[in-house]
C-alpha cells in the first residue's frame, strides 16, 4: 500500500495539538496502542471531531507501513495476536475476491418557504488521500414533494477536486396558508468508478435562512423501531419539529410522541400522533403544548418501516433554523 507520509510537525489533530510526530511516537511505544487508546489518551478527536476521518486513515497506513516493509511494531503485533479467527479468514477472503464499491441511498429534508433555501451539496475532494485513492462519483439524486410526487431526477458525474450544488427547493411549491414552509425531500445515491476512499463526498444538507445557515451530512434510513431524542424544553426562544422521510415507496405507519421523561417514562400529559405517511414522501410536525415544569423531555418517534427521522431546532421566526439526526 502506497503511504502518504506527512510531515512530523504537521497537525493530526488541531483541537488536541496532537501532531504526526507525536502520533507516530505513541503508536510505535513498545507497549503498544490501539487507535482507541491514541484517542483516549491524547484526547485528539473530542472536540470538532473534524480530524476522525484523517485520524483512523493515519492509523491504519501507519500498521499497513509497518507490516509492508517489515517493520512490525507492539502496537500491529498486538493487534495481529488479538484478530479472531474470522477476522483474519475475513483478510484471507479479501486477498482472493476483488472489492466493490457499493452504495448506501441516503436521504435529506427539503424546506421551503420565505427567507427558507435548501441546498444539496456534495463534494470530492481528496483530503489528505493520495492521488489515485479518491475515485470519481455518480451522484444520482431524486428530488420529491410531500407526496411523494418525483419533481426532478438527474445524475452528475464528480471528478475528484469537484463539487455539486444544486438548490433543491427551488422545485418545491412555496408553503400553503399558515404553514411555516413546505417540506420534500431528495434521495442521493453515490457510485464510486472504483472501490477507494469515501473522501469528502458524504453529501450534505444545507438550510439557509434569514439570520443564519446550518448544515448536516446525509444518512441511510433508520430501521423499524423506536427513535429517540431529548431536548430542553425553551419554549420562549426555541420552536422545534420532527421530520419523516419514507424511505420505501409504500405508505409508512408512524407515530411520534412526548414528553417522556429523560428515562423514557411516559408524562401524564402524553400526546402521541400517529400518522401514515405516503410512499416517498416528507412530513413535519411542531413539536407543541409541553408543560414548563417539563425542564428536559424525550421524544419518541416510532417507524414501521425504513424511514429516515430528523429534527429541526428554529427562532421562533424561524430566522434561524438548525437541522440534526439521532
Ligand atoms: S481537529 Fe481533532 S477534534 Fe478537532
């Protein structure tokens, strides 16, 4: 394997002032150190989390260096000892069949509405990766109303030090009387020319609005079941909702409801909203009607099937709107 060697005086992780010099240090001392151990003890991807990625990819170089050119430290040896049996029939099977690049569908929320944009964007650029690691991309997107209804589908081909911006809620219908802004959402796909690092082309979403912008990396659906989240009840200053993505084409049973305590007990005053959801389609509710002395609460929303569920934090003006997943 062909490794990038940076230079020792050059930051790995910025928050923790935690350079590759060091790094390397600590991975070769002779009592060994797992990429978990390099975390914990240096504290080096705590903060913005931003270097992760940069982080877990110098890591394994820093094994694959070692074991190629037989220079076998603790650590490598120590991890070597620890696989299990099906890990290492798992590297035997990985040197006889070839890898594939595979794609996982992700999901994102559209909003709508006045001083309300919403932007896909995804982006190939290398990072820190060597030339040839990073591939080029497919990015199939479906753009789709509340219904379900498709608005607009198309395919662009990302080279690598490329980005795709496109403004999807310009497709959407403004919100109807009353509404806060309409909602629709955009399914991405993403196909690598051949199998090599993900780089930066996770895609994002990106609300702007009046006073502020927001953005959020995009995920697969979540599984059947329950999701959680728990929020501080500010009512005042802080309007909050739930969006459903379906991510099937048939119609989607689900059901949200609160306030739970933090330990998932449920208040006296429980409402629960149960709703079907048509196949492909976005649906937003305002999270309302919490007692004050409810400080803290949970919120439950429960899927029948693949679904993605977000959560949407505004300004009572919705001048400012931030977006998040569980
Ligand atoms: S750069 Fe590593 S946690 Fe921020």
């Amino acid at each position: 394997m062909d490794v990038k060697q940076e230079s020792d005086l050059e930051p790995l992780c910025s928050c923790a002032n935690l350079t590759y010099g060091d790094a390397r240090k600590l991975l070769a001392r002779p009592s060994g150190m797992t990429y978990d151990q390099l975390l914990a003890e240096t504290g080096a991807g705590q903060t913005c989390t931003a270097c992760l990625l940069n982080m877990e990819y110098f890591c394994s170089s820093e094994g694959a260096a070692a074991a190629a050119t037989g220079l076998v430290t603790d650590a490598s040896l120590k991890a070597q000892e620890r696989r299990s049996l099906k890990l290492r029939l798992y590297d035997w099977l990985d040197t006889v069949f070839p890898l594939i690049a595979f794609n996982r569908t992700n999901f994102i929320p559209i909003l709508c509405g006045p001083d309300i944009e919403t932007n896909l964007r995804v982006t190939n650029h290398k990072l820190l990766f060597k030339e040839g690691h990073n591939p080029p991309f497919k990015i199939r997107y479906a753009i789709r109303n509340a219904a379900g209804g498709l608005l607009k589908r198309n395919t662009a081909l990302l080279g690598v030090g490329e980005e795709l911006n496109v403004p999807v809620s310009t497709f959407l219908d403004p919100p109807e009387e009353g509404q806060p802004f309409s909602i629709g959402m955009v399914e991405i796909d993403r196909f690598g020319k051949f199998p090599g690092n993900r780089g930066t082309t996770r895609p994002q979403v990106e609300i702007l609005s009046k006073d502020g912008s927001s953005a959020v990396h995009s995920q697969a659906y979540n599984s059947p079941g329950d999701i959680w989240f728990t929020a501080q009840n500010r009512t005042d200053e802080e309007r909050l909702f739930v969006i459903v993505l379906n991510a099937s084409r048939v119609d989607l049973v689900f059901s949200i409801a609160y306030p739970f305590s933090p330990l998932g007990v449920a208040a006296g005053s429980l409402q629960v909203k149960q709703e079907t959801l048509a196949g492909k389609g976005a649906y937003v509710h305002e999270v309302t009607g919490i007692a004050p002395d409810e400080l803290v609460y949970s919120l439950r929303a429960q899927i029948g099937h693949a679904a993605k569920v977000m959560l949407l934090c505004a300004t009572p003006d919705l001048s400012r709107i931030s977006v998040d997943h569980p």
